[in-house]
C-alpha cells in the first residue's frame, strides 16, 4: 500500500525521474478519486501546484532544493495555514480562513514541502476515534469498518492510504499515536516545547505538541527534523536551536536498554499483548536488553490528564464568544466538546480549585518523576498504544470508554516526553502499534528503536 | 469612612507586553497595531512579557516604597470574563510583582503587570485593538483613605510618582480607578469606570450622601456615570461571578532576582516625596520652596545641578519665584529648557554677587529662554550694562520735574506715589536702572527739595 520509501521518493524528485508537478498531480487526483470512501481530507490546497511547479524549475536550473522537495503534505485541521480553513472540523470555525501560517508551515515551506490541503480530525482534537467530526468521521485505510483513532484521525488516514506523502498531526494525549497504531504507520510526538505551537489551535496548552505522521520512520525523523526546534517568540520552549536524526537512526541495538512494565499488561488486552510481547522479543534478540521499571501510578495519569485538559480547554475556547467567527461554541459544538467545556468550567470555580486543578497538578509532578526515574535506568520504555482494539465505526460507546483508549498515551504528555509509535503487526487484520517513549529531548533513541522495527517482518 | 483604590495606569514601552505590535495606538488608524497574538486569534501564542514592562513596574513599585517579590515564580494568571473588548475572552495578569508599600500615609497593597483590552464602542457595536495588549501596572492600596477628599490628594500625589517616573504613557487621561468605600457599621461599595482624579473625588462624594441616607447600605458593585457624577448599580450580567483565575499554560512565570532589582534601584529617580525630604535635608532650604522644586523632574534636577556652584538657599528662591514665573509665561515644561545648566549657573552667580540686579536677571533669563547664550553676552545685547549716574540722576530729576501732582502726593504723606515716581524713572530708562538706586536717588532728590 504504502509503495516506495519517502527518502527514494525524494530521490526521485530530486533526480528528475518524477517531477514534482507529476507527483503533486497524482496526489490530487487520488484524493478526488479515493478520499470520498475515507474523508481524511476536508480541502485542497489549490496552490499546490503551482508550489510544484516553482520546486521543478528549481531542480531544472540545478539549484539547491529544500529537505523536503516535492513532498506533498497533509495538515490537521487545527493548524493555521494561510488561505485555508482551520475549522478544527467544528462548525464554531466553518468560516474561519487562517490569516497567517503556524511556524510549521512557515518552516516546511522552507524546506520546499507542498502543503496538500487540510485534513479531517476529531472535533477541536476532543475525541480518540476520529468520529466527532462536524464533516464526519474518517474511515480507517487499514483496518475496514473500524475507526481509525484520533483524534489526528485525517492525517493518520490520508497517509497510510497514500493520499499524501507525509502529514502533521497533533499529540495531547495520544493523538498522533493513537491513529498511527490503528492505522498502520509511523508517528512521533515530540518532546513538549521542541517544535513551536504558534498557529496550532489550543485543546490543552500545557500538553499540545505537534508531530509527524509518515508511512516510515525515515520520514518521521525527516519531518521532525524540518519543523523542531526553538521558536523565540514563544514562551515555553527547549532551548533547542535545530535536530538531525538521520545520521543517528541506525538500528543498531547493542547496549541499548529497553523497559517494560507490568502495568503495561495489566491495563492491556491480552490480544494487542501477544503483538507486543511479539516485538519485545524480537528487540531483545536484536541486542536490546530488556528490564522491568516501576510505574505505579501510571493509571492516574488518565483522570489527571482530562481534569487539567478540561481546565485548559475552557479557558482555550472563551474565544470562541460567537463574536469573531460567526457560532458561539457551546451553541453549535458536538457532544465531547461541550462535555469537556463544562467540565472544565465547574472545576476551575473558586470553591473546587484546590480539590480538583490543583490536585491534578500535583499528580502530574508525580507521574513525571516517576517516567523520568524509570527513564533514567533505561533508554526507552516499550510498550503497546491502545490498550484496546479499534470499535466499529458509528459503534455506540460510552465517554468513559472512548477516555479508556488514552490510558498509555496520556502519561508521556503528562511527563513532556517523547513518544513514537510503529506498526508492530496485525489482530484480526487490525493494525497494531508498538509505543516507545524516551527521555526529554531524546528522539534519537526513540527513532532508533522505531527504526529496527521496521525490520521485524 | 475607609476608602481604597485599584489604580491602572499604562506603562510606557515601545511594543506590547505579550507581542511585538507598536503602542502608539492613539495615533493610528482602527486596527492597525494589531496581529494574531493581540487580537486573539486561533491557534495565536504570546511572546514572553516584555522585559521592559516588568522593568518598569519593579521601579514604580520602588518608587511606592514596595517590597519586590523577587526569586520566587509569579505565575501571569488568565481572568476569565467575557466582553466584546477582550479578544481571548480572558485578561492576562499577574499575580502581585511587589508587595506592603506606602505613598502619602496610605498603603500600597499590591501592584500587578496587566494586559490592556481593546476598545469597545457600544452605540456602534465596534471594537477597537490598538490597545489590546499595552502593558498596564495595576497598584493596589489598603483602604487607609478617610475622605473623598484625602482621596483626591493621594491620586494626585500617586499621578506625580507615577509621571516621575517617566514609565507611563505621557499623554493625558489613561488612568482608570476602581474604588471601594465603606462607611461605619455599613458593607462595602466597588465603584468601577472612574477616569480621572475629580472623577473619583465626584464618585466618593456622590456615595457618602447616599450610603448616609440609605438605611442598610449593601455589598455590591456601582458603576460611576461621569456624565451624571452619580453612581447606579452594575447589573449582574457586567459583573462576573468568578474569573476562574489559571496560570496561563503558554507563558512561563516571572522570576525577578535581587540583582536586577539593585540595578533598577541605582539607576532610577528618587521619588518626589523622598526627594523634598532629602533636599530640605541635604540643601537646608525651606519646605514650600522644595515643595515646588520637586513637582516635575526636570526641575529639581535642575536645582540640584546649579547648587553644586550657587548658595543653594539663594538658587531655590530664584528658581521657584523667577525661573518657575517665566516658564509657566511661556508655557515651556522644563524638559524644554534650552539653555545649559552652565549659563543657569553663571546668570545666578551674577545676580548673587551683586554684579547685575534680580530684575535685569530676569531679562537676561527671557531672553535667554528664546535665544540661549552666554548671560554677560546677553547683558551686553541688550545694553542693560550699570548706567552712568549722572544720566541716571538726569532721568530722576526729569520725572520729578514732570509729575508734579506724584510730587506733591508723596509731600503730603503718600507713599504710593514714590512707587509710580519710580515706574516713571523705569520707564525713561528702558528697564535698565537698578531700581533700588531708582528709589534711593528719588527719595534723595525729593527730600533735598523739600529741604
């Protein structure tokens, strides 16, 4: 499905051997032939084209291209680029065109990305499944009738049914993973505060990263690389100037340590742990050497994240007055959103502050130091995704079975680490990802990983 | 009676406290000053408080006599409240930057950095985001006031410290107060929307009378219409329940060390009221002439300068009576003085030592508030060199000899007349006579005659 690497494809661009109009051409064409079964798209970028053009003529004439030539991209529909709509898929933003780009975009126009168009995701990022669209939910490529997980549910689609080459999602806890392991590709969240937020629409502020979804981690690390890296008009950020994995993602797995919890397991279906185990194994006879780490609050970090995200997304969406864009939010938002809202109104009241805000605070410090110590004896923690396989799409579940899905994805947000995710193998004919998590700032080792991986047959 | 304020003023920065849009906002077009960080726009991050508004805060705050809050996070706190002015549809605060200050007896609480909104204009429904994000300083006091009338005192006195500083915007009328009154046995009042100081004195006034002559004076929140100068009460709806305060997720807390309050410290300007009380000290001069020296910065540096070289008792008085009379003649602020303090010195030492008279010290200092120079140089242009006695004593005869009816008053016991006799001399002279000499010549001439 997936055809050629993203470094050949660049190759070939590059060579000539495919021009970039040509490739660009074809991606469009696929997305009105074939998006219609999968609405991973909610608009095209008209100017793609002539963005391909430009980078042809480049290449013509011999000139330096960027790291991304040619590429053609897919952006989340909560990322602000110039001239499209970043409606968060809600109907409080339907008419909202973007009036500057996000410091992404700026960075891989740089770099001579094409931006392909806008992406479908969960409504405001509040959703696991990619259903709560207000344009309706995305199927999953991969896996036939199942949701393919948000709620970067569009990006996550569009590339692992090669609608486009790469595409940006955002983490907040679990968003980019999530869908990546139910869709059967590659995802990263970077570490919070490496790659700038300017121009990504707030769900939580404290826990929002943006990050690459790609069909090989190769491309992942490309990505990452492009858009990383400290943006000085922001206030909370590395003070990390630029990246480069490439020359550092050799799957070589002497001396590296790997750990695991038993916590993973018990909160885990025993189906997806077959697949996992499945991968332990094969990086532990690849020279990993596998230790068991204490995380024994790791089940807290669930309710934590979503009493501090509701705070933060309450306070995010006061914008949304119905003054600027046309809706008030709570009038016209789907169910998730207003639960969240309200939610996040009745606990940041004067009297409830030190019971609920506070106290999530404080559990957050704790589950940080805990990753971080298990992290300080190993290099990277291993584990499943999702500790359940996908629902049916339009499959009746209730909010705190949708929240379930979030279980090992919200700690690494709480903790402001890194975390990849590659297909590990298949259930039932669905997808299942493996996720690694390493240090603060510390990709490299989780892109080696994620790279030997992909080894695994 | 016990009264308090909060007062916001708008410092004075070149670009905004959380982006880089310029702060002239009174000199531009609707909606120029403006990005996505000010306006609020989706997906828009602020930059980290401008450097410069905290700077200027932490001396205001020195400047009232407060404790800095220093190695300790002050977390820039969001209030929720929703106004068509507030583009996020919550306000960027911090929590307090300095703390227990003092300013004419009364006590300073807290002060704060602020984000300004925008501007909302009701009757034509529009909004206005020059202003959005100027930094404001907010100054809390204790509700030590006892009158709407040591109330007036104390913001004026409080606008004086403020403009000393030359932190806060210059032009006229961006301060806001928000008052809070209670009168024996009864609950406390808010009175929001005061602009100005007769304002708030209006404002306080107003509400004495009416918490007098109401029976069960109850806690709430009054909007000052400054049209009416009365108060009415804010409906519910104006009012916010609970601000719902957060550390603001995207910005990372203020922490101000010691060693950059020290810095501050010695490069800042005294505060007038420590500055009287130190020159009065320091100059032995008396309390209502260091009273007008200190009322503008300028000024008194001025003062300070010159009484490095001139008895400093003599250059007080000639400042506030002479140097004050003619600038307040010409309007002329003393930021605008031309001169150099050079000139200033060298006029003063001439009039000290009896060289030129206080009257043609004047005229040199007109003239050389128009046309700067050397004073002796000065003194020649405009010919008011020592006249000859004997063409002085001419003069005098001359006018006693043309104003018989003064003579004859003055014979008769009317001392007034010596004084016109004397402006007539003046007169004839074209200002150049020392009228001292004026007045010892006639008196000498008149008396001879009478003889």
């Amino acid at each position: 499905m997936v055809g050629i690497s993203t470094l050949e494809k660049l190759k070939s661009i590059r060579r000539g051997d495919l021009t970039a109009v040509d490739h660009i051409e074809e991606k469009i064409d696929e997305i009105k032939d074939r998006d219609e079964g999968i609405n991973s798209f909610l608009e095209i970028n008209q100017d793609s084209i002539e963005k391909a053009k430009e980078i042809d003529r480049k290449i013509e004439k011999g000139d330096e291209v960027g790291k991304l030539a040619g590429l053609g991209i897919g952006i989340k529909s909560n990322i602000n680029v110039k001239g499209l709509k970043a409606t968060c898929a809600s109907k409080t933003l339907e008419n909202y065109t973007s009036t500057y780009n996000a410091v992404v975009i700026e960075r891989i126009k740089q770099e001579d990305g094409i931006i392909l168009g806008m992406n479908n995701m969960d409504e405001f990022a509040c959703g696991a499944s990619g259903e709560t669209s207000y344009f309706g939910p995305t199927k999953n490529p991969a896996a036939a009738g199942k949701i393919p997980g948000g709620s970067s549910s569009g990006p996550a689609a569009a590339v692992a049914s090669g609608l486009c080459d790469l595409a940006l999602g955002s983490d907040t806890g679990g968003s980019i993973r999530n869908p990546a392991s139910h869709c059967g590709i590659v995802g990263l969240k970077p570490t919070y505060g490496l790659v700038p937020r300017e121009g990504l629409i707030d769900l939580s502020m404290s826990f929002d990263q943006i990050g690459p979804l790609s069909p090989d981690v190769e491309g992942a690390a490309l990505l990452t690389e492009v858009i990383a890296g400290k943006n000085n008009t922001e206030g909370i950020m590395h003070d990390v100037k630029s990246v480069e994995y490439m020359d550092k993602i050799n799957p070589d797995l002497e001396e590296m340590k790997i750990g695991i919890s038993p916590k993973f397991r018990e909160l885990t279906d025993s189906k997806i742990m077959e697949v996992i185990d499945d991968s332990i194994d094969f990086l532990e006879g690849e020279g990993a050497e596998i230790v068991n780490v204490d995380l024994p609050n790791l089940e807290k970090a669930m309710p934590t994240y979503y009493t501090i995200l509701s705070v933060e997304f309450f306070s995010a969406t006061r914008k949304f007055d119905g003054r600027k864009y046309g809706h008030k939010i709570e009038d016209v938002c789907g169910d998730e959103v207003l639960r969240r809202i309200v939610r996040g109104k009745h606990i940041s009241q004067k009297e409830f502050k030190n019971q609920y805000y506070q106290r999530a605070l404080q559990v957050r410090t704790l589950i940080k130091k805990e990753l971080e110590k298990a992290l300080n004896e190993t290099d990277v923690l291993v584990g499943p995704t999702v500790p359940k396989l996908p629902h049916d799409i339009g499959e009746d579940i209730t909010p705190s079975d949708m929240y379930a899905y979030d279980y090992l994805t919200t700690p690494a947000n709480l903790g402001g680490l890194c975390g990849g995710v590659v297909p590990a193998g298949e259930k039932n004919g669905i997808p299942i990802g493996l996720q690694i998590q390493g240090s603060t700032l510390d990709e490299a080792s989780v892109l080696r990983v994620m790279k030997k991986m992909e080894e695994k047959e | 009676m016990k009264i308090g304020f909060e007062i916001h003023e708008q410092m004075h920065t070149e670009s905004k406290l959380f982006c880089e849009c310029p702060t002239n906002y009174r000199d531009v077009d609707p909606n120029t000053n403006v990005c996505p960080v000010c306006t609020g726009m989706p997906g828009a991050k602020p930059s980290p408080p401008n450097k410069k508004a905290i700077e200027s805060a932490i001396e205001i705050a020195l400047m009232l006599d407060c404790d800095i809050v220093t190695q300790k996070p002050i977390h820039i706190q969001r209030k929720h409240y929703d106004y068509p002015d507030l583009p996020s549809g919550y306000q960027r605060t911090s929590l307090p930057i300095a703390e227990n200050g003092e300013l004419a007896g009364v006590r300073i609480r807290e002060v704060h950095i602020e984000e300004d909104p925008g501007k909302y204009d009701p009757v034509q429904g529009k909004v206005d985001f020059n202003r959005s994000g100027i930094p404001l300083v907010e100054i809390i006091t204790k509700p030590d006031i006892k009158s709407p009338e040591e109330a007036r005192e104390f913001l004026q006195s409080l606008i004086r410290t403020l403009e000393y500083t030359n932190k806060i915007r210059p032009e006229p009328s961006t301060l806001r107060a928000d008052t809070n009154i209670s009168l024996e046995g009864g609950q406390r009042v808010e009175i929001k929307n005061i602009n100005s100081v007769k304002g708030a004195f209006k404002a306080l006034k107003y509400e004495v009378m009416r918490q007098k002559r109401t029976e069960k004076v109850e806690r709430e929140t009054r909007s000052y219409l400054e049209s009416q100068m009365i108060t009415v009460p804010m409906r519910s709806k104006e009012i916010a329940d609970d601000y719902r305060y957060i550390p603001d997720p995207n910005l990372l807390p203020i922490l101000i060390n010691q060693k950059q309050v020290s810095e501050i410290k010695n490069n800042m300007y005294e505060a007038p009221h420590l500055r009287k009380k130190r020159i009065i000290e320091e100059y032995g001069i008396e309390e209502n002439v260091a009273e007008v020296l200190v009322s503008e910065r300028e000024f008194v540096d001025l003062f300070e300068e010159v009484a490095k070289e001139v008895d400093p008792n003599f250059a007080s008085k000639w400042l506030k009576n002479r140097l004050r009379k003619v600038l307040n003649y010409l309007e002329m602020p003393p930021k605008q003085i031309p001169f150099s303090i050079e000139q200033l010195t060298k006029l003063l030492k001439m009039i000290k030592s009896e060289e030129i008279t206080p009257e043609k010290g004047e005229l040199i200092l007109r003239e050389m508030v128009k046309n700067p120079d050397d004073p002796e140089k000065i003194l020649e242009k405009l010919g008011l060199e020592e006249m000859e006695k004997s063409k002085l004593e001419r003069s005098v005869e001359e006018v006693i000899n043309e104003n018989e009816e003064a003579v004859e008053d003055f014979k008769n016991g009317k001392d007034e007349a010596l004084n016109y006799l004397s402006g007539q001399v003046m007169k004839k002279t074209e200002g150049k006579a020392d009228p001292r000499e004026v007045m010892k010549l006639l008196k000498k001439l008149l008396e001879e005659q009478g003889e």
